[in-house]
C-alpha cells in the first residue's frame, strides 16, 4: 500500500506540499497540482480519511435531515445542495426523517457520533431547542429555529400574494387556500397570511383549510381532496394549493367529477419541481421557487459558518425571490 511519502517522491516535492494539496489549503501552482494528483492516480494512494479529519478538526461530511425523500421537490433541492458541497470537497449524509421526531433525533446523534461538520435541517419535526444547544453548525430551511441559527427560504409571502392576485385578476370571486401543517413556525405558513391579507384587501370572500400532513404521493393527496375538500368544492372557484402534488391530484378529481378547468375552477400551486415540468397535460400554473438557487444558498452558508468557526458563526438569513409560471389550470 502506498504511503504520502511514495507520492512526494514519485511527485518530486516534499510531504508538505502534498498534504496541501489533498487538504486544499495554501497556494499550490497548477503544474505542482497536476505532478501529485498524477502521483496520486499512478500509485492508486488513498489517501486516510478519518486521520485526515482529526488533523484538520473536520470530517469534511455534511448531513442533511429532509422530512420526505420521496417528495420530489426535497429529492432535486438534495440534488442542489450536494452539487455544490462537492465542489467545495464535502461529502453529504442524506437522513430522512418521514416526519418522525425519534428518528431526527436519532439522525442527529449518528452526525455527532461521525463527527459531521453541520447540519441542513429541512425537517421540522423537533423542537426547536434541540437545535439551539447544538454545537455543530446549523442551517435551517424555511423554518424560524433561533436568531442564533440562520435560514434559507424563498419569499413565501411573496409567493401567496403573486398566487392569490393571480385567482382574483383571473375573475375568481370565491377562493380557497390549502396550506400545509401550520403547528410549527413554518415560513411556508407565511402563504397562508398573505393569502387571506390579499383576498381581504380585494373584497373577495375567502377560506383557509389545513392540508396538515399529506405523504408525497398522488394517492395521499388525491385521498385528502375526497375527504376534505370534494363536499366543499361546489362553494369556490379558485383554489390555491400548499404545493403542485396536491394542485395535480385536485386537477385529476376536478376532470373525473366533470369540472372543468379552468373555466369553473382555477387552480394553482406551488414549488414547480421536476414532477411539475414533466407534466404536460395539464401544464399547472404554479409559483416556482428558484431550487437551485435555494440548495447553492443553503450549502453556502453552512459552509460558510463550519469555516468561519473560529471567527464566530455566520447568522445572515438568505430570501430568494419566487415567480409565477402560468399554465393551463387557470
């Protein structure tokens, strides 16, 4: 087995310079790069990762906790999150949580035990003083857990009322939300204000409904609008919906009952995820938000604060802008 010292001399430098170049720290020139990764590659030197990790202090692994795996909007955010981490040397633990408190704590004891240099917290299962007292660096997406610990989101205020003055210039004079769970301090639930604020602004008579926890399959959701919504349905002729599943699965229940949409029913939803762009009939109207941008940014600045440790953390929370899609359901 090859050692650092058989790559310094086949690379013709000192066992220093490789070091730097495997820890990417200091200026290296790009011939010195080449000759040791060259080195490295011809000799097949692995190099140890768990003595590297107590050298540097870091383990170089990031753990994400995501409430759903199955949801595709947190499969392509993951997508994001790990693209970018790579390239900044990091490697990602995808832990999902199904919405189960025990399991998130248990998640996070195996990052603690791994040594994990910080957490993405997309889930939102615990209390938020879990998260407060932990020693690691933390990011939270869409989620107020501390001013101590910053968040990701994009504008969900922003994003109801471009949702909500869309149903009303579309001629909707009754409109219905369904938000998601709204127990926790979500941003998410910041839709569901500017909903109501926007449709009191305008006169138009409106209601709030609860989706509360719908599993990320076209089943759940279509279940949840014969359950809680087909009574009600008759009674409005807008519907604004917490995320595209849930948008889609109404738009089927509205054609298999024979209403037609858009003409007696507006729909719109959120997020505009890969399922939603794969759709071609109907191609929804929804409110994307900038999923890229959004996994870039939560990488970001965890990264941010894991290297800034010794200098105090990093607390500037990131908000994106979202836009309107216009499809065929309104």
């Amino acid at each position: 087995m090859s050692s650092i010292k058989d790559v310094a001399k086949l690379s013709g430098v000192s066992v220093t310079t490789v070091s730097r170049v495997m820890n990417n720290r200091g200026y290296i020139g790009k011939e010195t790069r080449s000759r040791v990764e060259k080195a490295m590659q011809e000799l097949d030197y692995q190099p140890n990762q768990i003595a590297r990790s107590l050298q540097r202090s870091r383990s170089g692994l990031i753990g994400v906790i995501v409430p759903d795996l199955a949801h595709p909007f947190f499969s392509e955010l993951i997508n994001e999150i790990e693209a970018y981490a790579n390239a900044r040397h990091y490697k990602i633990i995808i832990c999902n949580s199904v919405h189960d408190a025990e399991k998130e704590a248990n998640y996070i004891n195996m990052l603690r035990q791994n040594r994990a240099d910080g957490i993405i917290v997309c889930s939102h299962t615990l209390s938020t003083e879990k998260y407060e007292h932990e020693e690691m660096p933390v990011i939270s997406f869409d989620r107020v857990i501390s001013p101590s610990i910053p968040y990701v989101a994009s504008d969900n205020y922003q994003g109801g009322e471009i949702a909500t003055k869309h149903l009303i210039e579309g001629g909707c004079k009754k409109i219905l939300h369904i938000s998601g769970p709204l127990e926790y301090d979500l941003l998410a639930n910041r839709r569901k204000d500017a909903f109501e604020l926007t449709a009191m602004k305008a006169g138009i008579s409106y209601m709030s409904l609860e989706g509360a926890y719908i599993e990320a399959t076209f089943e759940d959701n279509y279940k949840f609008i014969e359950e809680h919504i087909s009574a009600v349905l008759e009674n409005y002729d807008g519907i604004f919906c917490s995320n595209d599943l849930l948008a889609y699965a109404l738009y089927v229940y509205a054609s298999r009952h024979h209403i037609r949409v858009p003409e007696e029913l507006k729909i719109i939803g959120y997020d505009n995820h890969s399922f939603t762009r794969m759709l071609q009939t109907p191609r929804l109207t929804t409110i994307q938000q900038p999923l890229d941008k959004l996994g870039e940014a939560l990488a970001f600045s965890l990264i941010s604060n894991i290297e800034r440790q010794a200098d105090g953390k990093h607390n500037q929370n990131i908000v994106l802008d979202v836009q309107l899609i216009k499809g065929d359901t309104t």
